[in-house]
C-alpha cells in the first residue's frame, strides 16, 4: 500500500470514529453537534459534511462536556498514526501526549524558566497580579522528543567524531553530560470541536504564549476544527503572527457542502482561506509536521 492510500485510509479511521462517538442529533431541534442551531447555513453544512462522512444517526454517544477531550484524543490518534508513516522525512523517537490541562508547557526545555516562574509566583502572592493567570499554558496534544545523549548523536565512525566537550555545548538536541535528557517541544495543536468567538482568542492567547515566552525555538502551533460555518472557521484562520495555520477535520467534504448550498460568500470566504494558505485539511498536518 502506497503511502497516500495509506494517508487516506487513516483519515477515512478517523472520520470514522468522529462519526461513531462524537456526531449526535440534537433530541429537540434535530440539528448535528457540532452545528449552531441558531445558524440555518450552519446546520446545513453540518448537515451536508456528516453525510459525506457517512455519520448515522443515533450512534453516537459522547456528551457534550467529554466530546472536547475526546475530540482531542481522536485527532492524537490520527496524527500519530500518520506522522508515523513519514519516519523516512521525519526520523527520530517522537513522542505525543493529549495535555488536556495536566501538563503544563514548563516541562518542556523551551518553557522551563516558566516552572520558576510559577514557584516563585506561588511564594509572593503579590506578583501574580503582574504576571496574570494565563502566561503557561497546556496545549490540548503536545509533540514533542527528548535531548540525545552524546551516544545517540555519533555516527559508527569512531575515528571522525561529530562532537567533543567543547563543541556545540549549548544546542537544545543535546542533552548535558550526566543529566536526565529533557522533552523539547515540536508542535502544540489546539483541538476545538467547535469555533466560537472566545475559543478563538482562547486559542491565539495560547499561541502568543508559546511565542513570547519560549528560550529557543517556536514549535510548530496549529488549531484543528470541526466547525462547520466559515465565517467562524475564520475567526481563528485570518491573520498571522499568531497560529501557523488552521487545520479542518474535514475541509474536503465542508468545501463540497459550501458548494452544494450555493452561498457566494461563504464560498468567497472558503476561497480565501485555502487559498491565502491559512485553512488545510487535517490530511496536510501530519506532512507539515514534518517540515
């Protein structure tokens, strides 16, 4: 099997499995769970993209306080799947883990004056006015791989060695002599089954975070969505500085469904976005990971 069949086979699994635990009909207004029912364009694309996905009623069973952290899980479960097969572009032991608020970004080497930060923000209450509430954060997954020891960094030529003691001593690959080598931060993904206004700037918050507090270099930091309508898909997706690039679950089957309804400006708007490079399919990810 070739790698793209492969690719699509994984993203088939994983609509799939979006399909069986997370998509419901709501029991009053019949509209699907990631629609705003208030919205006539928005249950409409919702309702077109679940069909294409193959979405069957009633199979579902995911509440709507869990379908966040499930949604999350899933598309962990997807990427890691997928980043795999790209181990020939993207060699190394890459590890992944769904947050989901347990840990926080100072575990990682970029981010680890930030656990100083908080212990000493914990002994003198009256700093955290100053600093405010949110400047560490716990992405929803988190990719990441640890320091190599020496050892992990040379090649088989024992007579040409790539280091010695008093080279190249302060890179973040490698891990000091004698010390526990430490996770470094490769790409934070923000999952958000929906879009609203304030999970927008939830997610850009998160992101200017990462930017502004990190020692060394920025991880790759993205938003993955299942929100069906445009406009708010482009609440995050314009603009730059911010977030590399808003990922859809599934932008194949919403831009047929925005063709499908015929409406010019959420068409103009899909355009926009996929054009001008800030809205890609969940399929372009694991490969832009890779870069």
């Amino acid at each position: 099997m070739s790698d793209q069949a492969a690719l699509a086979a994984l993203r088939r699994e994983y609509h799939d499995a979006i399909c069986r635990s997370l998509l419901t009909r709501d029991a009053e207004y019949g509209h699907w769970s990631n629609a705003d029912k208030s919205s006539p364009l928005s249950r409409a694309l919702a309702e077109s993209v679940a069909n294409r996905m193959g979405a069957a009623v009633g199979t579902a069973t995911a509440s709507a306080q869990t379908k966040g952290a499930n949604f999350a899980a899933l598309t962990l479960r997807y990427l890691k799947a997928s980043f795999a097969l790209l181990d020939h572009l993207r060699p190394g032991a890459w590890q992944w883990t769904c947050a989901q608020g347990r840990a926080k970004t100072s575990r990682y080497l970029q981010y680890s004056h930030l656990g100083d930060v908080e212990e000493h923000l914990l002994q003198h209450t009256s700093m955290r006015a100053n600093w405010g509430a949110d400047y560490t954060v716990a992405p929803d997954v988190v990719v990441y791989r640890h320091q190599l020891h020496d050892s992990e960094i040379e090649t088989s030529d024992a007579e040409n060695p790539l280091l010695t003691p008093d080279i190249a001593t302060h890179t973040d690959l490698r891990a000091q002599p004698h010390a526990v080598a430490q996770p470094v931060m490769h790409a934070s993904i923000s999952c958000k089954w929906t879009m609203r206004s304030d999970r927008a700037q939830n997610s850009r918050t998160e992101a200017l975070n990462l930017i502004r507090a990190r020692k060394g270099r920025v991880p790759h930091i993205v938003v993955v969505t299942f929100e069906p309508l445009p406009s708010r898909i482009g609440s995050i997706a314009f603009g730059t500085g911010d977030v590399d690039c808003t990922y859809h679950t599934a932008l194949y089957e919403l831009e047929a469904a925005v063709r499908e309804r015929g409406d010019e400006s959420a068409q103009e708007l899909m355009q926009t976005m996929v054009e001008g490079r800030r809205l890609r399919d969940i399929s372009d990810l694991p490969l832009d990971l890779a870069l």
